[in-house]
C-alpha cells in the first residue's frame, strides 16, 4: 500500500521498533531513505505474523560508494551465475574458497558490488596478504572456521522464534571456535584482520551454559525429547529415568513383592483396560496381604493391585508429557539468553564471515598464483601478464595452458583495437579486464603477473545480448538500448567493454572472403567526454596503406581512414547498408543490381527482372518439312533484345564502353 511510504509515518514506526524516542541519534536519514525503511517494515508487518525479525540499525550508504553494474553487465560478464543460469563456470563458483555459509555469502555480497575507495581496498588487500605470506596462520584458521556452523542463520531463526535445538547447538560450536581462532595467529595481523578479531567478542558464559544445557547432538524438534543434557535439572533427569526405564522399575517392584509376599509365581503385567496389576494363581490368592486390592477374577488367574504400583503406574503414563514440558522450558529459557546477547553473536557472526572470505581469498592467491593490484585514483588500466579467472581454472592441469595478454590504458593509447578470427579469445579478453578489475576493488589478489587499476565507478558490457520477448524487445533493440544506456551513464572513472552492435551482416557481405572472417575488440574512450578507456568490437574494418588493421572511426592519427554507414533505399522499398564510397564500384564489377538484391546478388548469381532479356513469345510448332524458328546461330532467347536498365542501375555501369573504345 502505498500509505507504507509515508515518510513521516515511518519514522514513527521506525522509532517505536528501536525502541527510541527519536531516529537522530542513529543518524541523518533523507525522507526517501525513512520512506524506504518503513516500507520494509510494513511489509514484514504484513508477512511476518508472529514475532518481527532482528533488524540491525539503520545505516545509509553512499551512492558511490561501491562499483555500478548494471544487470545486462552481470550477466554477460557471469559473475554469479552463467548465461545458462548455471553456478558452475560463473565467477563466483572459479574463486570460492571460504568454508562456512556466512564466508560464501559475504564473498557473493563484496563480488557485486566491488568498493571504490581504495583506503577501503587497499585494507582488505593487507589482510589477503597477511594471510598469502603466513601459510601456519591460513592453514589453522580454515581448519577451525570449518568447524563453525551457520551461525548467522541459526541467530535469525531462534530471533523469529522458529529455531529448534540444533541451532541452539550451532551457536554454542561457533562461539565455542572463538579462542582457538585467535590463537591461530601467532604475528599481529593487519588492522582489517585485528578489528575482526576484536568483534569476535568473549562468550565463553553463554558457551559454557549451552555445553552444559545441550546434548551433543540433538534432535532437530523439541518435540523429539532428549535435547537436555543428564546433569543440568535433577527433577528432569528424574523423569527421563522414569520415561525410558520403566520397564526396569516394574520389574523391580515385582522382584520385591515377591520376596514379600512368598509367591514365586508373582507377576506384574499390563494391559489397556485394568493398566498395571499384580497376577497370581488362585491357589495361592489367600497368601497375598491386605495390601494388595482385588481388580479381577479368573479361571486361571486372580489380578490385585497396590497404591504404591498406581503411583507408580501415574509416573510412567505422565513422565513423557512431563519431560518434553520441562525440556520445553528449558529451551525457551535457553533461546532467551541468546536472543537477549543477538547483537553480539551476529558482530561475531560477521567477524567470522570477514575472516573466511580473506582466508579464501588469500589460499585463491596461493593456487593460481595471483598478484596484489595496486588500486589508486589515476585513470591509469595497466595489466601485465593477464588471465581470465574462469578459464584459466577450468582449464587448469590440461595440456594447453592459459596464454597471459597484457593490457595498458591511459594517455598514452585510451582506444585499442583487437583484431582476429573467430574464436580466437577477442571476447575473453574483453571479459578478462573487467575482471580484473572487478576482483581488484573487491579486495582480492587478480590473476596477472602485474596490475595497477585506477578506481572503476562503473562497468558496463556489450559483449553478446538476445532478444527480450517479455518486454517486447528484438535483438538488435536489446543491443541499442545498452548502447544509449553506455553512452548516457559512462563517467570519466567507467570502464566499457563492447563487440559489434547490431546482428546484421557485416559490410563487405557480398564479395568472396579469402579467409576467415575477422573480427575486431577495440578499447576506447566514452562518446568523447571521458577519460576512462572503453573496450569495444566491431568486424572486419577497414585497413590502413600499410595494410595493418584500422584505427576507430575519426581517429586522426594517419594510420586509418575514417569509415562510416549510410542507407539507401530502393523504389520497391528494400533498405541497404554499405560504405558510401567503394560500394558503387563493387557492385558494378560484381553485375548486380540495387532493384533486386543489392550486393547479395553478385554471391548468388542471380540478376533483377530489369537486366534480364525479355521473355520470348512460343513459337508455333514447325512444319514437317519445312525449318523451324531455331537457326543456327543460337537460341531465340540470346537474339531478343534486352530491356534498358533504369537509371543508376549497376548493371548500366557494367555494361558501358570503356574510354577510347567501342561497343
């Protein structure tokens, strides 16, 4: 509804959810942000019927403050998932290495949205570095992190009050990895890692209080029973005993009524309509004391029963009922004590993911051999010896190894042109850069032997795209509204990567290719009003006099012409694309003809009805005896006259005398 953007309305609700008077002291937040934040609250209102979830405090972040990519870049540069919607093959799946849930969600969260500050970067590269060169250190914390469960999803289970015993229990073994964790680090560690430390807190009250109160492994239901340690409640290990020994109990009572009594043929049995009772042979009925009630007399047997044994028989009947009851309020006193310490547990929570990702990261340095970006403020794009992340992994320990390209940006060359045949890795070099840099200002170590990368605000890709049926877009569509959108958004701080645009044929279709079609990448800078290179691709371009491949179009550096497209269109209404000067004159030495099939004729072989000679009329069938229409100088239809071609036909031009000569 949209009374839940009421920002007024929602700094009251927010306020009164914190419990405080006012939101100033959490910080200045702007109505749209207030507006947001009630919105979200409302809607857990709505669909959290019982108790609300653990918020943390309200917090604003800056526009800038991480790296913008927008949803076609991260699905063409397959950071989460491939283009098939696969995890296997994507980026995130080629550099997980953490060992918990909440490591691999935190290394999910920092690959999407990379940082821009490089103090910030440059913090989170110490720490992979700290953990690259003390291999004792990186070795002892992955080992203790995995054996800490999922704290994170236990805490915000038991905080909406739907958490069972065993995330009591993932909570007490987490917490219980705290002091072995900080001893794996013998030397001081960056100041990243020792704030992270320090956030793991001290609980070793709430531990030991879980160690006692838990068993080892407990059922996944409170209905289940037996999640309460022997030891921690007598009056509940009274009842345990009762519940599941029962059997021994009965048995003892018989063994001492009939020492009692004398009856060796004494016995205490069960069924469903008298419950427990004592049975003799009649004959010795008169034995029994006057303890003992008379319940039911039989041919064979006669059944008494004592108080002391329907006391006994009320314990048993009540002890399971009794024992999940008490193992039940020992629970929610136990969940209690949790949520009460929750802010806590999740800033050790967070702690614990921090250090996992960076021992990841740093054990992904380790085994691909990646090196320590320097991340600054320059516009520069240096990258000596790169790799793709992706390839180079899947491919590793195969026979063909990953063959490292370098890649430099700046004042000196701000476009790049890279020229090649199909599948010669035009795209994965493309998709290797804005990697590179999304790995480096996310905090990781990048595949290279050498990398300086100016700050990245925004990253934008072309490379590759379908047709979007739900909103009604064609292919060639879906590639112009990214292209606008690059032209529009790109600052001086973004990065663009671009192949070809538009799915037609390339320009020169129509004459014979000696070889393999060749494509074009090319690094530039953004629609002439930044500094920042862009990385596009293009077929087939044009060449220079000296034969190398061309520069972009209006370069002015004298080694390529400038090329561009126009269209024209024919009377029948067909629309053609070539290069306004060169085409006319392929097209005449090709014979074909803009009417019918433009340059697509000459492939074909066929020609437009306007250069064709005129159908012959039948001719009559010849007489027996006489000569027919045929003579010996050729076919009819060789001696008909042709039609004119029309005006600027190209077939006309093919067809004109050469200058000095005749017909």
């Amino acid at each position: 509804p949209r009374s839940l953007f009421d920002s007024v309305a929602a700094g009251r609700a927010l306020a009164a959810f914190y419990g405080i008077a006012s939101l100033d002291g959490l910080g200045s937040f702007s109505r749209a942000e207030l507006a947001a934040a009630g919105a979200v609250l409302g809607y857990l209102r709505l669909t959290q019927k019982g108790q609300l979830p653990r918020l943390a405090r309200l917090r604003s972040t800056a526009a800038g403050a991480a790296m913008a990519i927008d949803a076609a870049t991260r699905r063409n540069l397959e950071l989460t998932a491939t283009l098939e919607g696969g995890a296997a093959g994507s980026l995130l799946a080629g550099i997980d290495r953490t060992v918990s849930g909440a490591g691999a969600r935190l290394l999910r969260a920092r690959l999407t949205a990379p940082l821009t500050d490089p103090d910030a970067i440059a913090e989170r590269l110490d720490s992979v570095g700290f953990l690259v060169e003390a291999e004792g250190a990186r070795h002892g914390l992955r080992e203790r992190l995995r054996r800490c469960p999922d704290m994170e999803r236990a805490l915000s289970r038991l905080s909406l009050g739907r958490g069972g015993p065993r995330d009591l229990a993932a909570v007490r073994d987490a917490l219980g990895q705290i002091p072995a964790i900080r001893d794996a680090f013998d030397a001081a560690p960056p100041p990243a890692l020792a704030a992270s430390l320090k956030a793991l807190g001290h609980h070793q009250t709430l531990v030991d209080r879980l160690t006692r109160a838990l068993v080892e492994s407990p059922p996944p239901g409170i209905r289940d029973g037996g999640i309460i340690a022997r030891g921690y409640d007598t009056a509940l290990d009274e009842v345990v005993e009762l519940r599941d020994h029962s059997r021994r109990l009965v048995g003892g009572l018989e063994a001492r009524y009939r020492s009692e009594t004398g009856v060796g043929a004494l016995k205490v049995r069960h069924n469903n309509v008298l419950g427990y009772y004592v049975e003799v042979p009649p004959q010795r009925a008169k034995a029994l004391p006057e303890a003992f009630i008379h319940r039911q007399t039989l041919a064979s047997a006669v059944r008494y029963t004592t108080v002391e044994l329907g006391e006994l028989e009320a314990r048993i009947n009540g002890a399971a009922e009794k024992a999940l009851a008490l193992e039940q309020a020992h629970f929610d006193d136990l969940r209690a004590d949790v949520v009460r310490r929750a802010d806590d547990i999740a800033r050790a929570a967070g702690a614990l993911a921090v250090l996992d990702v960076a021992q990841g990261l740093a054990l992904l340095a380790v085994e691909r051999r990646y090196v320590r970006p320097v991340v600054d403020r320059t516009l520069a794009f240096e990258i000596r010896g790169g790799r793709h992340p992706v390839v180079e992994a899947m491919g590793a320990g195969g026979d063909t190894p990953f063959v490292p390209n370098d890649c430099e940006l700046g004042d000196a060359g701000r476009i790049w042109l890279v020229t090649g045949p199909n599948m010669a890795g035009k795209s994965t070099f493309l998709r290797q850069n804005a990697l590179i840099a999304v790995l480096a200002q996310m905090g990781s170590f990048v595949p290279a032997d050498e990398a300086r990368i100016g700050v990245v605000d925004r990253l934008f890709s072309r490379v590759g795209a379908a047709d979007d049926l739900a909103r009604g877009r064609s292919t060639f569509m879906v590639e112009m509204v990214e292209t606008a959108a690059i032209l529009n958004q790109a600052g001086e701080r973004a990065l663009v990567i671009s192949m070809r645009s538009g799915g037609a044929p390339p320009p020169m279709t129509g004459s014979r290719s000696p070889g393999p079609q060749s494509s074009t990448c090319t690094i530039a800078t953004a629609a002439g009003r930044s500094s920042r290179p862009i990385i596009t691709s293009s077929r087939r371009l044009p060449k220079s006099s000296t034969g190398s491949p061309a520069t972009p179009c209006g370069s002015r550096n004298g080694r390529a012409r400038s090329c561009s497209c126009t269209r024209w269109r024919t009377g029948r209404g067909r629309s053609f694309l070539r290069h306004p000067r060169g085409a006319p004159r392929r097209l005449a030495r090709s014979g074909a003809c803009p009417r019918r099939g433009g340059a697509g004729a000459a492939r074909t072989g066929r020609q437009s009805q306007c250069c064709r000679p005129a159908r012959a009329r039948p001719q009559a069938a010849p007489s027996p005896g006489g000569t027919g229409a045929r003579s010996a100088a050729g076919s009819p239809r060789r001696d008909q006259p042709r039609r004119p071609h029309p005006a600027g036909c190209a077939g006309a031009r093919l067809r004109a005398p050469r200058r000095g000569q005749g017909r």
